[in-house]
C-alpha cells in the first residue's frame, strides 16, 4: 500500500499528474495515505521533502501540505524548507528534529483541505459571473481569449454560458506548443456547446485585437502581485495593454506564493525533447550534432574536442513566464474580485 503514495509523487515528478489543483489535490492525499501507514515520523518527514521537490514551482502544493500539517507539530519544519527548496534530502537530514505528532489535527485539518477543494471552484465561478455581470452586461457576445489549459477558467466559463443563456459565449484559444494543452480547452469548451476559434500560438494577436477580454489562469502570485503561468502569457499581457484589451487571472487564491517574501518563484526549465521531433532530432545526429536532454543544459558538438565549425545549438524550453502585476486588471479568486483599474 505504501507504494501508491510514492508513484504519486513519481506521477507528479514526470508531468504525468499536471494542473496546479490536481497535482495539489493529489499531493495531499498521497501525503494523508502515507501517514495513515507510517509510524516512524522521520519517514514522514521524508516523503513531505519528496513530494514538494517533486515540483518545487508550485505553491498550491506547497499551501494545500501546509494546511493539511497546520498544528499538527511539522509547521516549524515546513518554514525551513519552503525557504531552501531543491536540496538533495541528505540536506535535510541534519535539521530533521523529533516532534509531537498530532494526528487529531491532522485529520481535521484534511477535511478542511478537501472542502476547499470541493468548494473553490463554484466560489471562482460565481465571482466571475458577478464580474462578467457588472461589466459586460450590454454585451450580447462576448468574445473571450485564453491560452494553455486552466480547467478552473474552462470550467468558469462553461458557467457563464449556462447561467447567462442570453449571451452567447465564444473563446478564442491558442494551441500552446510544446505540449498542446491549449487543445484540452478546445474540446472542454466544445464538449459544453462553446464555439472555439483554434490559432497557433503566434497568432494570439488576431485573437487578442478580436476579443473583448483575456481570461488566463495562473501557477503562480507572487506578493508583489506579478503571476506566473504558461510561456506566452507575458506577450499576451502587453498585447493585451497595448490593445487596451483587460486581462483577468482567474485562480484559486491558494496559487498566491509567499515564499517569494524572501526568494523570487523559479521559472521550470522543461526536458528539450519536448520541443525537438524525431525528425529534427534526425537532422541534428545527420550533422553530428550531440543532443543533450537536460533542461538547463546547452546542446552542443557531439564531443567536447570536436573542432568542427558547426555551430553550437541551445535549446531553451522554459515552462512558464512571467506576468507583471501591473499589466493585470482584474485577479479573480474564492474570495472576491479585485480591480487593479477600471475597465
């Protein structure tokens, strides 16, 4: 039994688990389930080290642990390694200090955990009716823009056009390479009587001067209100300021990072792979160019005395990028929603 838990985390280190609230929802109840079966709290203690550096750029995850473990005896623990994430756990050991487990809490704080993922997104949904309806009311169509896949902005606008049946809801959407995830949305959205407007990524201008809005999610807010969220979304803000075309993240408020109080959210670097073919791949072995998988890595000659004139290959894929706050007019969480100006 205790192996489920650890494929979770093996699930959520290679992508197979993907979307902030779903590998946070899925983190915990690894997290809960191991503890059900572990005694030995240096064990557990271990597993919380690998499962939050199984993706160390998402503070959902990070929020969601700290509310399943509050008062329950780790919370001390918890604070010195949010502030040093990415460490071998042999970084770890040394600062491991025996606690008073308290299971009690333990339990109470996972109900509390689930109800708010039971809850957030009917929460998020109404605050995004409650916006739409204050701004866009003359609107008989409105004509929205997003990126990537958000299933928390998806699944708000499926509910816009179920509870604005007057108002006819139409998306425009980019296909968001390398992965595609844009496609997800297409066919959430189609699948709920949506009409979607399918562009590559570089045709997100069309899409922008189109719209009357842009929708985005986010993994990230850090405290001086700058997001995170996929790479494209930076040059759909300043399109979106210069079209003068309001830009809403919609999220849940658990995405807000306060680990940047004292170290900026790292941008991932994703596997080359992702954007490098067969083909491509082909061409670049054809010219005995060496291909190296690390993300963070150059691809370079194929030997590191090759005295060929070729040229050296570098392969950036980064995951995400950022959104400065000022760019953003409206974040809408559970909470409320809050304008940075007016529409």
């Amino acid at each position: 039994m205790k192996d489920i838990p650890f494929k979770i985390i093996e699930d959520i280190r290679d992508l197979k688990i993907q979307g902030a609230e779903n590998i946070a929802l899925n983190g915990v109840k690894a997290l809960f389930s191991f503890i059900q079966l572990e005694s030995d709290l240096e064990q557990i203690n271990f597993f919380i080290i690998n499962l939050i550096n199984a993706r160390i750029t998402e503070p959902t995850l990070r929020n969601a642990v700290k509310n399943l473990l509050y008062k329950t005896g780790f919370d001390q623990f918890l604070d010195f390694l949010y502030d040093n994430l990415g460490y071998d756990i042999n970084f770890y050991k040394k600062y491991y200090k025996k606690i008073e487990f308290n299971k009690d809490r333990l339990i109470l704080n996972y109900n509390k955990v689930m109800d708010h993922f039971h809850s957030v997104q009917d929460d998020i949904n109404q605050n995004v009716l409650n916006f739409v309806e204050k701004y866009y009311k003359h609107k008989n169509i409105l004509k929205i823009y997003t990126h990537c896949h958000s299933n928390t902005v998806a699944l708000s606008i499926i509910n816009l056009k179920n509870k604005l049946p007057n108002k006819k809801i139409v998306v425009y959407n980019t296909e968001t390479r390398p992965l595609y995830q844009g496609r997800i949305t297409a066919l959430q959205l189609l699948d709920a009587g949506i009409d979607v407007h399918h562009f590559v990524d570089s045709g997100m201008l069309y899409c922008i001067k189109e719209c009357d809005i842009v929708m985005l999610g986010c993994d990230a807010i850090e405290l001086n209100g700058d997001v995170i969220n996929k790479i494209g979304s930076g040059a759909i803000s300043f399109l979106a300021d210069n079209f003068n075309k309001p830009l809403a993240i919609i999220t849940d408020s658990w995405k807000i990072d306060s680990k940047t109080k004292n170290k900026k959210e790292e941008i991932e670097i994703r596997n080359n792979f992702e954007i490098i073919d067969q083909e491509f791949k082909k061409q670049l072995e054809d010219r005995n160019i060496y291909i190296d998988i690390a993300p963070s890595k150059v691809i370079v000659g194929k030997y590191e005395n090759d005295t060929t004139n070729k040229g050296r290959f570098y392969v950036k894929n980064y995951a995400f990028e950022k959104i400065r706050g000022d760019k953003v007019f409206v974040l809408i969480t559970e909470i409320d929603f809050k304008m940075s100006r007016d529409i």
